[in-house]
C-alpha cells in the first residue's frame, strides 16, 4: 500500500516503510491557504504582519513543508524519545523526512541565515490528531523571532538596547496578570549564557510585542462585531463606524510553559467568553541554538501561534473544516478585506444542516482471551482511528468521540465504543449516503486496525 514515491510541490521522495501519509493529506500540501488573497488564514497573516513591521522583521511565507526530522526535531534540542517523534503523532515520508509540526523547523537555518534583527514565517504544518471542530491534520502557524547582537549594541550593554527598543513600541491598554519571575521558574532556568537583567530586559520586549499583537487581533474582532450589528440593525456604514466602542479592557495573562527550544517559556492566554484561551508559545532562544548557527553573540526571544485558532476568534467561524471550503458561501464573505481590514466582519455561517450520529463498538486487536488473554492491546493508538474515518469520510465527520470502554473482567479483552457525528457543512447528507459511509469505515477499521465489530 505504500508508494514507491511521492510528489510534494513538484519534487519527488523516496518512501520506506515509515510513511504515513494518507492521500487527502498529501493533496492538501499544494493549498497554501495563508498565501490565498483574502482567505481568513491570509487576513489573519497579514493583521499579524502588521504588528511585526520590515525592515526590522523579514517575512517567509513560502518556505516547503516538507524537513528533515533534524531540522523538526533534532536542531531545536527534542530528545530522542520525546513523544512528537512517533510515527502516531507525526506524518513521515521516510525515516529522516517529514512534513514539518511546526514553523520551528525553520529556526535553526534563519538563525544562521536572517540577519540580526527579525524574522515571521506563515506556513502549513501537519499533525497527526484528533477529529473535532478545533483539530484538522493541517494548520497554518506564524513564527516570530527578534534578537540583538551582544557585540553591535552601544557599549556592549544589551539590556540598554532591548529596553531602547522596548520604549519605542507602542503602547496598549489591556489588562494584564503576570506573576511569574521569569528566572525563578523550575523548568525554565535562567540560561548560563544570560545574565538576569538580559532576560529580564528580552521578556519584556517579547511580552509587550506579543501583548500588541494580541491587542490588535481583539479590537479588530470586536470592531467587526459591533460594526455588523450596527449594520443589521439598519445603521448605514458610516453610523455605523460612530458606535464602535472605546477599547474595553481586555484580560490577558502570562503562563509557565515548556519548549526544548527556550528557556524561560511562556504561553499567553486570554479571557474570552468565559474561558482562559491559549494563543501562543514563546520564550528567550536557548542559546545553543545560536551558537550551533554559528552567532553565538545573538541574544532574543521567539514565539508561534496557530492562525486557524485565531482566525475562528477573530471571523467567529465555528469548524476548522471550513478553511478547507471552496465553496462561494465562504469565499465571498472574505472578498476585499485583505486589502481594507475595515471591512472585516464576523462571518455569517450559511444555514447548519442536520447532524446524525452513528456509534461503532468493537473489540481491540491483541486483547482476545484466544491471543494469549493478557488483554494488553499495546499498539492501539486512537489517532491511528481518527485517520481512518477522516480518510474514509473526508470531512464529512466533525467529530470522533470515545463515549464508553469496557474490560472483560475474565478475559482481559478491551473494547472501545466511539460515536462519529456526520455532519456536512456544505448539504444535508441523506440517510442512506451516512450508513454508507459509516459502512465504509466500520469496514476499513476491521481492515486497517484489526478490530472485531461488536
Ligand atoms: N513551535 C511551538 C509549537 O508549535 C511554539 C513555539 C515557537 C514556542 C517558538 C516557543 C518559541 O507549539
């Protein structure tokens, strides 16, 4: 079932018995969506771009999804037997050759390459993950990087220069909680290359960019809300444009997080109906990284976040399978904004069609009393299922969920059942078509995976 080779944006590889890439996968490696003029992944790229100003920042959008697994992993300090290596998680053309995880890949080579200073890259990234309105096994990422050089900056004296450049941002009312010294964290040591005051001097620079660009993303989406309201409520435009509030404060706060590739990390989360949201993971640059770049004065801060995220917060669109539409109804409420960001609107979501759930119970592979009866179904993976009904049913499905499981108390033998919602979102399936397709997947599940239909 494997291919010899594949061909990924015009070039050819060579498989082994690691690959791992469905079909529907690879044929969305051509779709660029955060370079498609006036797609909410492209608007959401450029509102971030604007925050990032050239010449300080250097953009890379076009960089090839396809990387070794040292420039994914190996460059950015993972250990060998860290878990976003397997094979369950992670989607391998050959041993040492991957669709890329995350923008990090690219770290490494820019460090060596993009002049001191800075540097965003958009891109597509692959993940192997669950089925739901907030998981596709293809997103888009944005990564930032600014950093100084020890040696050019007036009098040697780096924390001046950082907190220079800090002064010069802009500044933003939103309410903040941080209350983390950044030093003192247990996973996150102060670096034996950084005095205390470089990063004390790198964090705030890099929290109060961050900070800016998530300032930006919510008063534009809340100036989209208010605009449309006003509009349906029959205000003409320019009205319109008169009721849009002053900034209310907007609560974000500073978490610890872990990179192998930064230290102290962080991730930034944001009050949003109700809930603490995560937006994205940042840190100062380990620096052995720069030095491994062949720079070993370069001194600064990195970050990425997820557009797809951000875009479903900032156009209020509900499923992550709608990025992937080509359908008119979605297209077009997006045409011009990319160009006039005053036109930016929440979208409309075109009418929902039915949703219609069907469960699959089974028994697993290797857990039969007939199989030895230890019950130890060891290489059951649930991402392994999710590819299956994604693969079989394509984005008819938003969402896989585990709804109950069950040991034999004599036998040992495990069993899983899952409930698969079939929902459409460009027609209402037919009855007929949804048993159909779930046939399908019971099938190539018994197939694929070996489980033994209940
Ligand atoms: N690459 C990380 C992720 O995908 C995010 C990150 C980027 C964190 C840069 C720190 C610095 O989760």
């Amino acid at each position: 079932r494997i291919p010899k080779t594949v061909e990924i944006n015009g070039k050819t590889y060579h498989t082994d018995s690691w690959f791992n890439i469905p079909s529907n996968v690879l044929s969305l490696t051509s779709r660029k969506l955060h370079l498609q003029k006036d797609h909410p992944v492209s608007i959401t790229r450029k509102i971030v771009e604007s925050v990032f100003p050239a010449p300080t920042y250097r953009y890379y959008n076009t960089f090839d999804p396809v990387v070794s697994t040292y420039e994914n992993f190996d460059s950015l300090g993972f250990p060998p037997d860290h878990p976003g290596r397997a094979r369950t998680d992670t989607y391998y053309i050959n041993k040492s050759t991957l669709l890329r995880t995350h923008t990090s890949a690219h770290e490494a080579e820019l460090f060596r390459t993009n002049p001191t200073g800075g540097y965003l890259i958009s891109a597509d990234v692959y993940r192997r993950d669950e089925v739901d309105r907030s998981h596709y096994p293809v997103f888009h990422q944005m990564e930032g990087a600014r950093y100084w050089d020890r040696n050019k900056v007036p009098d040697g004296n780096l924390p001046a220069a950082v907190l220079k450049d800090l002064d010069r941002l802009p500044k933003h009312n939103m309410t903040v909680q941080d209350e983390n010294p950044p030093f003192h964290m247990k996973r996150n040591p102060l670096q034996p290359h950084h005095g205390p005051w470089d990063v004390e001097a790198v964090g705030a620079h890099l929290k109060r960019s961050l900070e800016l660009m998530v300032c930006e993303i919510f008063t534009r989406a809340r100036k989209a809300a208010v605009m449309a309201e006003a509009e349906n409520s029959g205000l003409s435009t320019i009205l319109a444009s008169c009721v849009v509030p002053e900034n209310e404060p907007l609560e974000v706060r500073w978490v610890e997080a872990y990179f192998p590739f930064t230290s102290p990390s962080w991730e930034l989360e944001v009050y949003y109906q109700g809930d603490w949201l995560e937006i994205l993971g940042c840190g100062v640059s380990q620096q052995s990284l720069h030095i491994n770049a062949g720079k070993p004065d370069q001194v600064g801060w990195a970050f990425g976040i997820g557009l797809e995220r951000v875009a479903m917060l900032l156009f209020q669109i509900p499923d992550i399978r709608l990025f992937w539409s080509q359908d008119e109804r979605f297209l077009s409420q997006f045409r011009g904004v990319e160009d006039n960001l005053d036109k930016l609107r929440p979208f409309e979501p075109f009418s929902k069609h039915p949703a219609c759930y069907k469960d699959v119970s089974f028994w697993l592979k290797g857990s039969s009393a007939a199989g030895g009866g230890t019950g130890g179904a060891t290489d059951w993976h649930e991402n392994d299922l999710m590819e299956v009904v994604r693969d079989t049913a394509g984005d008819c499905v938003e969402d896989v969920r585990l709804v109950d499981q069950f040991t034999h108390p004599k036998t040992g033998r495990r069993s899983l059942c899952y409930r698969i919602n079939y929902r459409s979102l460009e027609r209402t399936l037919t009855n007929a078509e949804t048993n159909e397709m779930h046939q399908r997947v019971v099938e190539e599940l018994v197939k694929r995976l070996g489980v033994e239909i209940r």
